[in-house]
C-alpha cells in the first residue's frame, strides 16, 4: 500500500521528481570535477556551474507556473550531453509518450533536435521519436512529414517505412500505401508479397466502383501476380459479371468455393452489394442473378460435400421463397451425415416451423437440448473457423499455432 502510495506520487509530480534529480547531479558533477582536478580554472568552472545553475532555477521557475515545455527545455539545456544523458532524455521521452502526455514528448524531442552539439546519429533518432510522438497523438500529417525527413538521411530504416505503411493503408491512400510497401520489401527480410496484392485489389475495387474496368482488370492482374488473395478473386468475380461473362464468372465461382468453403455465405454477401456504379447496375444484377441461379442447382459432389456452402445454399433458396426445396435439401444433408452443426440444425428446425411441421421441430430442439451437456463449451481457430470439442494446439485445418478460441454454446 505504502509502495503504491508513493508510485502514485511520483506519477503526479514527475517533473518535479525529475528536477529533484538533476539538482542532485548538478551538484555531483561539480565537486567531482572540483575533487578530481580536471584541468579548468577554478574561475571557469564556477562560471559554467553558476550558468547551469541560472538555467537550472529558470526551469524551476517555469515549473511553479505553470509552463512545463519551457521548463523541459530548460533542463534539457542545464546538463551536458553525452551518452548517459542521452539515454535519459530519450527514456524520459518515451515515458511521456506511453503516458499519453504527447505534448511533454514531443517538447523533448524537438529540444534536443534544435541542439547543435549533438551528432548525425542523435538527430536521426530524436526525429523518429518525435515522428513517434505525432503518430502516436494522431497528428498523422505531421507524423508522415517528419517520417519521411528520416528517410531523406537513411532510407533503410525499416520501422520508419513500415509505420507509413501503416499509415497509408489506414487512411486508404492506396497509391502511397503500395509505393511504401514496394520499398518495404527491398529493404526487409519479410515477404510483403500478400500484403502488396491486398493493397492492388483495394486500388483496383476504387476504378471498379468508378466503372473504370479497363483500369479495374490491370490493377487485379498485377495483384494475382503477387499474390491469389480471395479478395481479389470476390472482385475479379464482380468484373466478370459487370462485363457480362458468365461463363467465366461460373468457372471462378467454383474454383474459389473448392479452394474456400468457409467463404460460401460471405462471397455472396458481397456480390450482392452494389454493382459498379454508373448506371451499369441492371446489367450487373441481372448476371448475379444468372450466377445464383447456377449455384443452387449446382450438382458437385466435392463442393457439396462442405457444410458451409449446403448452409450458403439453404440461406438463399429462403431468400428465393423456395422453402420447400431448402428443407428438402437440408434434411437429406442431415440424413447422410451424423456430424452436424449447430447451425445447421437451428436452420432445420426453423424451415420445419415455417413449413409447420411441428413435429419434426421438437424432435429436433429435443436432440439439441438432450446433447446440451457435451456442446456447453466449443473450441474454435480464430483463423480458420474449424470447431472441435476437443482442445487443440496446432489447428488441423489451417495448420496455425496457437489459434484456439473458446465459446459458449446455448
């Protein structure tokens, strides 16, 4: 209690703490050098102490009214640099930022930038912290400048290029986003393959939704050429059926769902949105109309072997008024496999209620409710989405480590 007593202290009063501290070792360092006989006059010595000592009670000054910044300068002016100190200012610095007092850092920052008897290195660094500061502040665009004046001394820094990689892609400049992400690459040792492809489907979703398609098919092109995402595979399904060709939009269809079933209700989700957007949406829902209507008469037996697509396809016959059929369809799913999820089975019980077969209903809400035990807690990779009951380290879909996630089912 007492420790934490005077943490809390100390937090409050910082800089006066801070000050308390060099009084001290303003007062070491002088009787130090007074004892060791380093070669000053003793007029000369006394004239630096006695400058660091006005500095030093200027700061104090300050503090007592009121105005910390002048008082940080101040002490940052009352000692010498030199590594020691350096490490201080920097730590001292750090902690203001991770406190969330910006302000105190950035003040710090910029005091020992404008200093002239600090060398290359300490500027450099001083610079990223105090690009640091803004970013973490949110003055993004003072953050992003100061950024890049690190780099205009040394290009290879590659925290520097990956924060405005971070940035970039934040705000969704995709163009800055892609330029810093290229350099990231030439100077990093991790692949940025995906993440460069990401970038170009976000670039060519922009001249998609602005019915630029010619535009739209040369950024997709240059992102598989990075990398496969199914990101750009859900756009380049878009481009098909905005340009009106649907046999390859059947052809891709297939190929994403096989590669991921997971997918299934999301893809759809997404086709469904608007079309590209200038004046060209009748044509686009007509296609995706054509295209879901070939999805629920599909008869393929590897793609109807995944649960995720029979759920995808049940959501949208109901979606179609085709309730009937969805039944039909569920419950000779459920017929031919033992193993079924919960979902699958609410969505049974929910078509036999609309249906107003009440019966298959409760037999169906009474298996649940008996099995309520063994399904209490379900294991999940955050990753994938595979779902065990027994508990797993390395998921056996995805192959990730560590991913498990635990949910309550009721």
């Amino acid at each position: 209690m007492i420790l934490f007593q005077i943490w809390s202290w100390l937090n409050s009063h910082l800089l006066m703490a801070i000050a308390f501290g060099i009084t001290l070792f303003l007062i070491y360092h002088y009787f130090v050098e007074k004892d060791q006989g380093i070669k000053l006059s003793r007029k000369y010595r006394n004239s630096v102490f006695e400058t660091q000592s006005k500095i030093f009670l200027n700061a104090t000054q300050y503090l007592i009214s009121g105005n910390k910044d002048l008082a940080i300068r101040e002490f940052l002016n009352a000692v010498d640099l030199n590594n020691e100190t350096l490490d201080t200012y920097f730590a001292l610095g750090g902690l203001f930022r991770s406190n969330g007092e910006i302000e105190k850092a950035i003040s710090i920052h910029r005091s020992l930038i404008g200093r002239e008897d600090i060398s290359e290195s300490v500027r450099v660094k001083s610079l990223k912290e105090l690009a640091l500061d803004f970013d973490k502040g949110g003055f993004l665009d003072k953050a992003i400048e100061t950024y890049k004046d690190v780099l205009k001394v040394n290009r290879d820094q590659i925290e520097v290029i990956a924060s405005l990689c971070r940035i970039y892609e934040d705000l969704g400049d995709w163009d800055q986003a892609y330029r810093y992400r290229i350099m990231l690459s030439k100077v990093g040792l991790k692949n940025q393959a995906e993440t460069i492809s990401h970038i170009l489907v976000q670039k060519a979703k922009g001249h998609f939704d602005t019915h630029n398609l010619s535009a739209c098919s040369e950024e997709l092109a240059e992102a598989f050429r990075f990398f496969p995402s199914v990101s750009g595979k859900i756009l380049q399904l878009k481009l098909y059926l905005a340009l009106g060709d649907i046999d390859q939009s059947k052809g891709l269809l297939i190929e994403v769902l096989k590669e991921h079933p997971m997918y299934a209700s999301f893809l759809f989700e997404s086709l469904a949105e608007q079309g590209s957007g200038n004046g060209d949406d009748e044509i686009y829902r007509t296609n995706f109309e054509k295209l879901r209507e070939f999805f629920l008469f599909i008869d393929d037996r590897e793609l109807l072997s995944f649960p995720s697509v029979i759920l995808t396809r049940i959501r949208l016959l109901k979606e179609a008024k085709k309730v009937g059929q969805a039944f039909e369809i569920l419950r000779e799913w459920m017929g031919k496999n033992t193993e079924n999820s919960e979902a699958l089975k609410i969505e049974y019980i929910k078509l036999a209620i609309a249906l107003g077969k009440k019966d298959e209903a409760l037999k169906e809400t009474s298996s649940i409710l008996e099995n309520f035990h063994k399904t209490l807690t379900k294991h999940f990779c955050q990753q994938c989405g595979y779902n065990s009951d027994n508990i797993f380290w390395r998921c056996p879909q995805c192959h990730d480590w560590e991913t498990i996630q635990f949910t309550w089912k009721v």
